[in-house]
C-alpha cells in the first residue's frame, strides 16, 4: 500500500483513475497508460478490497467488466455476458491456478488447452442458419456496440459457415486483431497524410473496428481469430474446449494455428516458454498464452468469480510497454549527417532491460505524437527493436512542460542543420567536418557486415577521432602499433590484435567495400548489385547517374547518389589511399551461371534457417531478384511460416510456391 492514505481513500482514488483509464481505453480507444501499468492499479484494488470487504461498492471497476459503450454505434446487449479473464504474471500463480483446479477435480493432471492471448479486441459474432447476422464488441461485458458493418469487411470473418450441420443460432467469439505488417504500414500512410500515429496494433486494431465508415476499416487490414463459443441454440457442445475449437474450424471459422492440449502445470509452463520464445518473431503481437480446462464438465464444476471463469487463466509476459518520464531530448547526429532526436528517460524497466535512452524519429513524429519535455510517456521496446517513444500520458502532463524544436546547429561541429522540402529528416552538412559524422562512418566502415575490423568498436574509434589519429577510414590502415599502444586504457596485447584485425580486413569483397564506403541510399543489396553489374571499381567510379540506372533496382534517387559520392575528389581520393593500402578482394563472380540468375522471387512468412533479408542477399548473390510484390511476371514465392497475403496472390496468378526446404536447396 502506498504512503499515501488510509485504504478507503486509496481505493476511492484509485477508483477513480481506473474509471478514468476504462473510459480512454473502452470508450475513448485511446489509452493513455501501459497495460501493464493499468494491471498494477487494478491488483492494487483488488488486493485493498481483499483485506478489507467492507470498502467494496458495487460500481467499483473489479465489480465489472469494462467501460460504457459509445453512442454512435446500436447497442447489442450480449446473451452470455462476455467475460474477461484472470491474470497470472508468474509461474507460482500458474501453480496455485493448476493445483487449486486438480484438487477440486481429484486428478493428478488435468488437460488444458493452449493458446497465444492475441493483443487485440474481443468481439461476437452471430450466425444464424450459417448466415453471419451480427458482429458486436465487448462493451462493459454486457452491452456492446454493433459493428456488424465493420467486421465484414474483415476477410478472415467467415461470411457464411461452410458444412451443413451449423446450429440455427450460433454465437462464435474471438480477437480482432492488426498483424505488424498491416500496422507499420498504417502508420506510415498516416505519417504520410500528417495523421496521428497509433502507439500499437490494438490500438489501431480498436480504431479500425470503431469507424462509422465500413469502408475505412476496411483498408485497414484486420483479421481475426476464434477462441470459443458464446451462446448457441439446437446444438449440444463437444466433451471439450478443443473439440468445440475443431467444430468451429470444420465449419469455417478461424482458429489459432497454435492452439494446443496440454497436461498438467508442466504441460501449461513448457508453452509458454516455446511461445514466449517465439514472440518476437509471430507476424502479430500476443501479450501472454491462454489456458483452458479442457473438459466442458470440470469447465462446469468449476464456475465463475465475479468476472472471470476460475476454469481459465492468462499468463502474461513481461510487458513491451511501460511508462516513465521525459527527462530532456538531445539530438544524435548519424554518420549520415541525420539528426536524430533521442529521449532521455528516467530509467524504467521494460521488454526485459533498464531503458534509459529511447528514439524519437524525428520533428515530425515528436509533433504527431505531441511529447514534450516533463511528460510522462509511454516507452515501447519489443523484440530487438531500438527503444521509442509511443506515446503521452496526456492527463499527467505537468505545467510547463516544454515543446522541442530541432537545433539549427549541429551539437558537434557547429555546422547548420538543414531539412529539404518535404523530407521527414534534417541533416547536419558538415559532413566529414562533423566528428560525429567521421565517428559514424567509421564505425560504419569497420562493422560486421561491412570491412568486419575487429576490436575496432566504438569507444576506440571516439578514441582514435578525438586524438586525430583518424581522420577518414583510410588513416586506420596508417595506424602504428606504437600509436596504438600509447592510447589511454589500451594494452600491447589489444594493440597487436587490432593491427592483426586491421590486417585481417583488407582481404575483403568489392560488394562488401562498396558497401563500407557508406554511399547514401546504398545497403549490402544495391552494393552487391552494383558489383554484380560494374564487376570492378573503376568503371563504377566513372559510372555516370544514366549508366548506374541499368542496375536492376537502382532508381534515379540512388544513382545519385552514388555518383555525386564518386564526384567528389576526397572520397576519391580516400578510396585510391585504401587501395594502395592493400585492400583487395577477388574477382566478382558472375551471376549468371547460377540456375536461378535472373529468375524474380518473392518471400513471405517466417523463415526458420534466415531472416527474409539473409535470404534475399542470397538468392541477389545467385543473380536472381527480389520483389516485394508477386506478379504474373514472378517466377517464385518462398513462404515461410503464417506467410501473408503474397501466398494466397501466387496460388491465384499460379506462380510456383517453394517451402523453406526447396529454397536450401537452391542455395546450395
Ligand atoms: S478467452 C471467459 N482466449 O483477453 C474467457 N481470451 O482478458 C473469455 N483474449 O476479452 C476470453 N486471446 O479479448 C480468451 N485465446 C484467448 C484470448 C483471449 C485474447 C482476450 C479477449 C478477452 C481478454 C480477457
């Protein structure tokens, strides 16, 4: 319990927050605090009207369900009310629920089913005579809104139910739900059109389904997945949860592809652990797995609390989302010259490591988002991704919390910051002025992918600028052991082994040096393909922008800027001192022998062996393209697993689908 008050205030405040929270979540679809942070009041209240009985009043939020529907849409009032599900956010309280469940079954191991809790918004669905009738959202549980209009724009809502054998009436009940794709993509049509951002795929997932205009929801790409029945007439249920779940498949409806039986509490924490592994890597975003007493009669036996069914259980993941405060914004200048925007957080814990930096993108994003210094923000870090701002807690803004604009000159060399027409990001124009950019470049330079120097990191490159031993990434080949050894904190044994790793280096690729070199708008494919169509570096270099066009995916944008690089008599200059450096690779290996040269592939799915972008430099290597959408003119479509609508695409245009396995193959 907080320092605050007595229990009876602290529970009437934190009724009012969560009240609060319910309307910008349920009415509002706008939350404006992590879940996991609405979790943690909604325990604290539960907890407080635990000890103390007396203090619970029937509007209390652990007494309902959720928030009032809105006016715009019909209301539907559910005939089973649509519950939510109780919590566990540890393997202890997935115990007390398995052992509380097999005492009162008398049985060793009881059978549950299993399945990802997808981050979206729950919805009903009616049938009758196998006609969908009505499509309905939660509400407060007991009354929702009708959004029948919406939801059948949703393609993976079955119109009609396939079989003969439907019941008269049946209610299915399931999520709706954005993919990652479906949302990025939104985002970027809403930055492009200067709209609001969504924080998250249920956020706009909620946003999509609550238009008034069918039409808009429609281009927003929802889909959908069953978890259960809600109601049903003239139709006596399976024996069990998974078998409902099978009826449900036969006749059309869509089920979670990773639903599961299991036994036992082991049986329970091992999916959750294969699950939770795989997270980051699911086309959609799942906040926990769902388990289920499988058998309808224990279901029975066992009953409800309050609101949530004592037969059921989320077990959450650590959450993605967490909120904290702003505590200032600098700018980080790229070796681009882009700069960045870089929020400075009171550190907070979340996605599984102390955060304390998070990206803001650039002005445009800040703008969008309206953050500003002192406010209490919302920090994403899902997966890999670099941490970012998603959003602002807007009703804890304090007084005087200050908007930011862009420097007009750069925090490192003084040089003015410019952002041209129309482009979402500013650059410093010092170029190789700029110590941060020449830091950059190096860093560049030296990575894996690129010259792969090793020992050469950040902290020695910073090193190595600030004394001005490097200039450019020609003067790292100058380097002495001598020099090297003088440096602060570096010992003879690291000195030898980053000459050796210098040395190492020059035996390289011509894609992976022209890659290096840090062209603007040139990554390891546009490299590949300039070597792959150049062969070597001379008639690159004198390539004009009408030559360089003739490479397969190099527009206009790009070959500008590869030529204005190779213009410029210090990058030439630079790159002859690397060369007489003894820099060297082989001859570039012509494509076209290989059987797949020139054939167009498209990927799609998740790949187990690769990432798509490993296996597109791959197949690039082997001469073959890659597009992002299929045509009549692709040859192949790999699909990968839970691939997207590009596989449904290829079966149509009959384009020739491969598995993983045949894409090995080919590699080979
Ligand atoms: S079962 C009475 N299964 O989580 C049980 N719910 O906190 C009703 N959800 O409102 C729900 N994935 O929107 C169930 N596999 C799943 C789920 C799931 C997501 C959502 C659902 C529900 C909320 C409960």
């Amino acid at each position: 319990m907080s320092k605050h008050s007595t229990p009876k205030d602290r529970a009437a405040k934190l009724r009012d927050e969560i009240n609060y929270h319910n309307y910008r979540y349920y009415v509002l679809d706008d939350p404006e605090i992590p879940d996991a942070e609405y979790d943690r009041l909604m325990r604290e209240l539960q907890e407080i009207e635990q000890a103390h009985s007396e203090l619970i009043t029937p509007d209390s939020p652990t007494q309902r369900v959720g928030g009032a529907p809105l006016e715009e849409f019909a209301k539907v009032r559910h005939r089973v009310p649509m519950l939510s599900l109780n919590n566990a956010f540890s393997d202890e309280e997935v115990d007390d629920f398995v052992r509380r469940i097999q005492e009162r079954m008398n049985s060793e191991e009881c059978e549950f089913t299993a399945e990802p809790k997808m981050d979206g918004l729950a919805i009903s669905l009616v049938y009758e005579k196998g006609l969908l009738v009505q499509g309905s959202t939660r509400g407060d549980g007991t009354t929702g809104e009708d959004v029948t209009q919406n939801v059948r724009t949703i393609p993976s809502i079955a119109l009609r139910l396939i079989d003969q054998d439907y019941p008269p009436r049946l209610e299915v009940r399931g999520e709706v739900y954005m993919t990652r794709a479906a949302f990025a993509a939104l985002n970027r049509r809403q930055a492009e059109n200067d709209e609001k951002l969504f924080a998250n795929p249920r956020n706009a997932a909620a946003g999509a389904l609550r238009q008034l205009d069918p039409r808009i929801t429609a281009q927003r790409n929802l889909e959908f997945v069953s978890y259960g029945i809600g109601h049903v007439e003239g139709w006596d249920l399976p024996a069990t949860q998974s078998a409902t779940l099978e009826q449900l498949k036969k006749w059309g409806v869509r089920i979670s592809s990773e639903l599961e039986v299991v036994r036992g509490e082991k049986g329970c924490l091992d999916y959750y652990a294969r699950m939770q592994a795989r997270r980051d890597g699911l086309p959609f975003e799942i906040d926990g797995v769902v388990y289920k007493l499988n058998a309808l009669e224990q279901q029975q036996a066992m009953g409800f609390v309050a609101k949530a069914p004592r037969w059921a259980l989320a077990h959450k993941f650590p959450a993605q989302e967490e909120s904290t405060r702003l505590l200032g914004i600098d700018v980080q200048v790229g070796r681009t010259g882009a700069i960045t925007p870089v929020a400075r957080l009171e550190p907070v814990f979340v996605g599984g490591v102390t955060v304390t930096n998070a990206t803001l993108h650039n002005q445009d994003e800040i703008d969008r988002k309206d953050v500003r210094v002192g406010d209490t923000v919302i920090v994403r870090r899902a997966g890999d991704v670099i941490p970012e701002v998603a959003g602002v807690v807007l009703s804890r803004r304090p007084q005087g919390a200050k908007k930011f604009h862009m420097p007009t000159h750069c925090p490192v060399c003084g040089s003015n910051i410019v952002r041209e027409e129309g482009e979402a990001i500013a650059y410093c124009t010092g170029g190789l002025v700029c110590a941060a950019q020449r830091k950059g470049a190096i860093a560049h330079f030296a990575s894996r992918r690129a010259m792969d120097i090793e020992g050469l990191g950040h902290k020695l490159i910073d090193q190595l600028v600030d004394t001005e031993l490097v200039h450019n990434v020609s003067d790292i080949y100058a380097l002495t052991m001598k020099q090297l050894a003088d440096l602060e904190r570096m010992g003879e044994k690291s000195a030898q082994n980053l000459v050796d790793g210098i040395e190492a280096s020059k035996a390289t690729t011509l894609p992976r040096f022209l890659y290096a070199l840090g062209i603007r708008n040139v990554g390891e494919a546009t490299a590949l393909g300039l070597a792959q169509h150049f062969g070597d570096l001379k008639p690159l270099i004198h390539a004009d922008a009408e030559a360089l066009q003739q490479v397969p995916d190099i527009g206009p944008v790009v070959a500008q800027s590869i030529a204005s690089f190779f213009s410029e008599a210090h990058n030439r200059k630079v790159i002859e001192k690397l060369v007489s450096a003894g820099i060297h690779w082989p001859e570039v290996e012509r494509p076209a022998e290989s059987a797949i040269a020139g054939k167009t592939f498209v990927i799609t799915g998740t790949l187990d062996a690769m990432s798509r972008d490993e296996a597109k430099v791959k197949l690039q290597q082997r001469g073959a393209k890659v597009s992002g959408s299929v045509s009549k003119k692709t040859d192949y479509v790999i699909v990968g697993a839970d691939p997207g609508s590009k596989a449904d695409k290829a079966r149509e245009l009959g384009v020739e689908i491969l598995d993983e396995a045949a894409l090995l193959k080919l590699l080979a």
